[in-house]
C-alpha cells in the first residue's frame, strides 16, 4: 500500500529491529520509527523471512510508555452493538471531543452482531460481560497497564431474592436461558427475539462499575417480543418467557412497579480490576505470561493483532499484515507469541485478526487519523472495539521539533530529493515554521531545499528554525546488488518486440532486497546488436527481420542484460482490423493479457462484446502475470461456481485484494462470473491493482452521483492517471457494461503510465 510519509523525525530502528526481527527474519528492508505522542514511537519495519515462500512481512507497532498526556482507551463508536470500522471509531472520537492518536482493532466479536465476545470495561463502566474467566487487559487513569485474568459478576438483589445477571449487553437471543442487563451502553434500543419478561429500572446517574453498589427503582415490567429503548438514567433486565431457568423466571415476573432493588457488580482474577478505568478481555489466546511463552498453536499464516507490556511497564500496540503475497504473509501465533517476546513483551495476549486486523495513527504533522496497515480484506472491516491512545493535551504553538520528507530512505548515490518541513508543537499538533535551513553530512550536497544524496554510507540530514534542529538518517549506495528492468511497470528478462514498436522501460535498483530511490538518469541504457535504439529509456524496435540482441542497464558497477528479440510477425486478430481500438489490443496482446477465439474465420477478439466479470478477471491477471496456477486449487472461495478457465485468476485476484465477490439475495457471497462488467466495478478492480496510482482527480460529471461510493476513490484515481474517461456529454455512466475493447484499452492505458 502507498502511503504519504508525514512524521516526526526520530531516530531510524535499523539496529533494534536488525536484533529483534529474528522471528520474521534477519533482512531489514525498511525500518522507521516516528514520536507521535507523549511517550508513544510508532514504528513501521519491512522485513525479508528466511523462510521459503514467505517473502516480505510488513509490520507495525507502538511502543507506549504510560504517562497522562497520552492515556488508553476502549473505543465502542458510541454502542456496544453493531460493526464499526477504524475509521468511524476515530469519527466518533473526534465528534467527542478527544483525540485519537493511534489504534488498534481489539476483542473477537460476533460476525452478526458486533458484540464482543468476553469483557469490556469503558470510562469506568462495564460495558459488556458474560460468564467467562477470561485473560484481558487493563488500563488505569494514569495509562498504567496490566494482563491479567478477569470475571466480572454482577448481582440483583430483590424482596423476594437475589439473582445474578449473567449477561450485560450481550445480544438476547430467543434460546438465551439466563438474566440479561442492558444500559445505554449497548445503543439506543436492544431486540428481544422472542417474548421476554422485560423491567425497566430508574437508575438516575448510577453507573455499572467493578467494586461498585447502587438502589434501582422498577419503573415497568411487562412481556416484550421485538425492540426495546434504552434511555439515560436507565437499565433494563430481562430474561426469557420459554426456555429460562424458573427460578429466573419467577424472580424477573415478580417485580412491580416501585420495587425497590441493588444492583452490585464484582472481579474476579485479580484486585487490580477494581482500578481499571478502560479494559477488555477476550477470547484470543494468552501469548506470554511472567516472562515465558505459553502459545504453541500451529495454525495458518495470517494477519495479527496483539497487546503486550515489557518488563519496564511499556505497552506494545502490534499488528502485522498478511495474506497479501509480495506485500506481507502474515504469521502463526506461535510466531506472534515470539515476536512479542522479542519486543521485549513479558506479558502478551491475541486479539482480533485476520481481516479485523487494522491500525490507525496520526503521523506527526498529519491534520487527520489514517489507516497504517493493508487490511487484508482490501477495506477496513467493521468489527466490536478498539483500543486508542488519545492525545489529552491542547495545542501550544511551540515548536518542539521538526519533521522532515522524506525520512529514513534508501537512495542510489546521484540521487536528488526535495526536502519538504513541517513544525511540530509540544502537544504533537503541526505549527507554522517561520523558515527552515537544512545541512547535510559527509559528500552529500544541500542546495537551498535540494539535496544530492552522494557516497556510500549513513547520510544525516539536518532541519534548522531558530532554536530548534532535528536531525533524520538516510542510507546512500554507490552500487546496488542488482538492477531490475521493467516494460510497462512489469519487470521482464527477455522480451519479444514487434518492429517498429516503441516500448518505454525503467529500472530499479536493489541492495539486497530492499529498493533504492533513484533518479531516471543514474541508468545507462544501451543496445547490443542490430535491433533497433534506445534514448532515456524508450526503445524503439527497427529491423528487417526477425533479429536478436539485448539491452543493458548499467547503474554504478552494476549491470543487467535483458535479450531482445525484434520480429515482424504479426498477430492480428481478424475482426479488428477496421476497429478504433486495434492499436490497443494489439498491444495488450503482445503483453500476453488477452487471447481471441478461434472461429473457422480465424482468430477473432469480438472487441463490441460485453465482457464478464470472469472474463475480466482473466485479462488483468493476464496482464499481472500473476501465477494463476498456483492458485488454481485453492479451496473455494465463493458460494457459486466459478468456471475452471477462469478460477486461478479470480482466486489470485482475491488473495490481493483485487477482486470481490457480492451478497445475493439469499445472503450468500458469489462473485458472478457470468454477469456483465460494469465501469465501476472494473475502474474499481484495476484501481485496486494500481497502487502506484495515488494521484486522485476531481470527479464533475453530470452522473457522479450515481458513482457507488466504494468505487469512487478509484475512479477518481484512474481519472487522475487517464486510465478512464468520460463521454461527450460530461457523463460517466459508471452502470454501463463494459466492452472486450474498452477493457483492453483502460490496460494499454494503465500500461503507458510510467
């Protein structure tokens, strides 16, 4: 995922993480760390795995130290019911007045009804509990944080006898057999799903807190099937006409209207409980206890969330990506129990992954809370809770310190950057900066905001306003390990060339596996034998007949040899010859995306056809070149049949994120694969493969509106690249089919972006 880096300057973790990250192995290909907070370094490392098929894992984590500037909190989004993202949690946090600094996503949840599975305890109160002993989390108001186990009881005391409320907040299913509580923590209203002895209780300004008693007045009891209100100063118990425990029953029947009862609620599992001012436990796993690992589980690999507490009282916010190949694999939770032990962690527990697996921060400098990490559902999943830090403190307007881009890369000795600065303040908010001068090191070279980045080695670039200076590393190659060529944004080691066709190539050059920024002009293209010239990297074929030679890129003392071979053969598709877009397909041909149909014409495109969703999904993995047969037998993905042709690349799609399928009217998830493409959805699709594409233009169609929400961000991305494009009369028409020739022509589109 591409990001803008905007943070504070901090020094970069290469060392620790080069000792750390044994776990997920020992190349370090990027490693940042940025102050985002009081007492609160975000880090962000990419690291090659020395295990076979794994490759890159991508990981980030905050390093907490417990102060009152920056305190933890358990974030419900305002309700204990219903799925909410990280995004809106941060929304809502916002609309409350506090500040969200980072989050992670939190407890395991039901899929059908958000609501989590185990305990949480919010501003002081329980906000939800079973029946369970479970290992959670604590915080106090100081942000002092603790593991330990929890079970929270709670008990009604009547006339006519005492009764314990098994469940507080917990969806009241018609099966439920035991004293349910609600307060307004759980939403604006619950649903009873069968009849249910229903007792609303005046309850004033008392709150449900650990250690905590307080009177109820009844204020109704009455039999209840469907939605029932939860209003402020008020808590209503119920339990089940059929199917309840009847002593249950009969206490919950016998209060009347002005009965007066007391409501206590106790911990078990460890006295600290009774100072947690926010907390959750839940069902995920223990990962380390006083000091040793306890988790073993071989399970899949997969994305992670987990909280742990170091020996010196410090908090670890982590989450790895996975399930995204060439991005970040993702880790078993054995693996996740070491990696954190080997931050130091003597205390760990699991919670949420998979694709609830999420974290979201404010780099220093950013006006807004954003998303960190690549979920792996391609979007942010709607889950129970988070846990956030949040910024207590108000802006001051003095500057602390400043931040510099860019910050802690990596660059082909040559290169050029420009330097760009924001000032940040002693409460973490950005600040004006009246001017700013840089220096640099060693032989790199600083003009005004321009630096050279030159030599072999460590390169520190200074940020200077009137007293204050800060200081960032980068890291300078004067040769790299080797050169990767690319042809339309696809790497290639040999490559066959119509004549006279012109092919635009790049080049990126790698110390270890690690990319290097680099200018176009540090690459030396020339040309081996008669097959045509090469100026700035565009290669233009010429030969009269089929010839081979190669192309070589030099960088430093480094060089690569691409062969070539130039032919005249042609393999044009017969029913194209007259057709607008005839360039295009012959070029996305070439580029081995598409195949026409043999008829006893010949081979035919059929470019006025509408083209499906599984046919789409075929041409862009074919232009991808992803390994479709790897993936081929992956266990089914969707709830309909996917034709064999097309089932590895709807399932390589998928497993990047790429593709997605949709809810029938039965409630199952297809993809469709017989069903016509829309704009949308393939603007939607592509837009999601071309993550270099950051740019976004401003959509003004006459139709924007009927541009669905999920697919507007890319096209406004795609418009920005010239990928898509409108009709004459400033329309859109995002619901409009797509043809085989217009899917063709929005990848040569995407292939001429350099």
């Amino acid at each position: 995922m591409i990001k803008k880096i905007t943070a504070l300057v901090t020094a970069i973790a290469v060392l620790q993480t080069s000792a750390l990250a044994a776990v997920l192995g020992n190349e370090v290909l990027s490693s940042k760390s940025y102050d985002v907070s009081d007492g609160t370094v975000l880090y962000e490392n990419k690291i090659m795995s020395d295990q076979s098929g794994v490759g890159q894992q991508s990981e980030f984590y905050a390093e907490y130290t417990p102060n009152t500037d920056t305190v933890p909190v358990v974030v419900n989004a305002g309700a204990v019911f219903g799925k909410k993202t990280a995004a809106q949690a941060a929304e809502y946090m916002k609309n409350q007045g506090l500040r969200p600094m980072i989050g992670i996503n939190a407890a395991f949840f039901s899929l059908q009804t958000g609501v989590t599975m185990g305990h949480v305890i919010s501003e002081g109160r329980v906000a939800s509990k079973d029946t369970t002993t479970l290992q959670g989390i604590g915080f106090t108001e100081e942000g002092e944080a603790f593991i330990a186990p929890l079970k929270i009881g709670v008990n009604i005391s009547t006339a006519q006898g005492d009764v314990g409320a098994d469940n507080v907040n917990k969806y009241n299913g018609a099966a439920l057999a035991c004293v349910s509580l609600y307060t307004p923590d759980y939403g604006e209203n619950f649903q009873n799903e069968a009849e249910a002895v229903t007792v609303v209780l005046d309850v004033e300004d008392n709150e449900l807190k650990i250690g905590g008693e307080f009177e109820a007045t009844v204020k109704s009891r009455e039999n209840i099937t469907g939605e029932v209100p939860l209003a402020e100063g008020e808590m209503v118990l119920v339990v089940n006409t059929v199917g309840s425990y009847e002593y249950h029953y009969n206490l919950m029947n016998s209060l009347n209207e002005g009965d007066t009862i007391t409501i206590t609620c106790t911990a078990e599992g460890d006295e600290r409980w009774e100072t947690a001012a926010e907390g959750l436990a839940s069902v995920g796993e223990t990962l380390i206890t006083g000091g040793e690992i306890v988790c073993d589980t071989v399970n899949g690999a997969a994305p992670r969330t987990a909280v742990g507490i170091t020996a010196e009282g410090k908090v670890i916010f982590y989450v790895i990506d996975g399930r995204q190949k060439g991005y970040s694999y993702g880790v078993q939770l054995r693996s996740l129990a070491k990696r954190m032990a080997e931050l130091g962690c003597v205390e760990a527990i699991n919670h949420d992954g998979g694709g609830s697996t999420s974290i979201s921060g404010v780099y220093p400098g950013a006006d807004d809370i954003a998303v960190l990490n690549s979920p792996s559902d391609g979007k942010l999943r709607g889950v129970a809770n988070f846990i956030f830090l949040k910024n207590t403190k108000e802006r001051t307007d003095i500057l602390k310190s400043i931040y510099t881009v860019p910050h802690g890369e990596k660059y082909l000795s040559g290169t050029t950057a420009q330097l760009t600065s924001v000032g940040i303040d002693t409460a973490y908010y950005k600040t004006e900066l009246d001017s700013v001068e840089y220096f640099s090191d060693g032989e790199s070279t600083v003009s005004g905001d321009i630096v050279t980045f030159i030599g072999n080695g460590t390169v520190n670039i200074s940020s200077k306003s009137g007293d204050v200076e800060t200081t960032s590393k980068h890291y300078v190659y004067d040769t790299p390990d080797q050169i990767v060529v690319k042809a339309d944004l696809r790497e290639v080691t040999a490559m066959t060339v119509p004549n006279e066709m012109t092919l635009g190539l790049s080049a990126v050059a790698y110390v270890g596996n690690s990319p290097l920024i680099a200018d176009k002009n540090l690459f030396e293209y020339t040309v081996e034998g008669d097959i045509g010239s090469i100026e700035n990297g565009v290669f233009t074929a010429s030969a009269e007949r089929t010839t081979e030679g190669a192309i070589v890129v030099t960088a430093g003392k480094t060089s690569v040899k691409i062969p070539v071979t130039v032919t005249n053969d042609s393999n044009v598709f017969a029913d194209i010859s007259e057709h607008w877009a005839r360039p295009m397909i012959e070029k996305v041909a070439e580029l081995g995306a598409i195949n026409g149909y043999e008829t006893e014409n010949g081979l035919v495109f059929m470019p006025d056809n509408n083209i499906t969703r599984a046919e789409f999904a075929v041409m862009l993995a074919g232009y991808l070149k992803l390994d479709k047969d790897s993936y081929q037998e992956n266990e089914q993905i969707f709830d309909d049949e996917i034709p064999e042709w097309a089932r590895g690349s709807i399932n390589a799609l998928y497993s990047l994120g790429y593709v997605s399928g949709r809810t029938d009217e039965n409630g199952a998830i297809v993809y469709a694969p017989s069903d016509k493409i829309t704009r949308a959805e393939a603007a939607a699709i592509i837009g999601r493969a071309m993550q270099h594409l950051d740019a976004e233009a401003e959509i003004t169609f006459a139709d924007s509106e009927e541009i669905p929400t999920w697919a507007s961000g890319f096209v406004a991305r795609l418009l920005a690249a010239g990928v898509l494009s409108g009709y004459e009369d400033n329309t859109l028409r995002p619901a409009n089919n797509v043809t085989r020739a217009e899917a063709a022509t929005m990848l040569y589109k995407v292939s001429a972006i350099k």
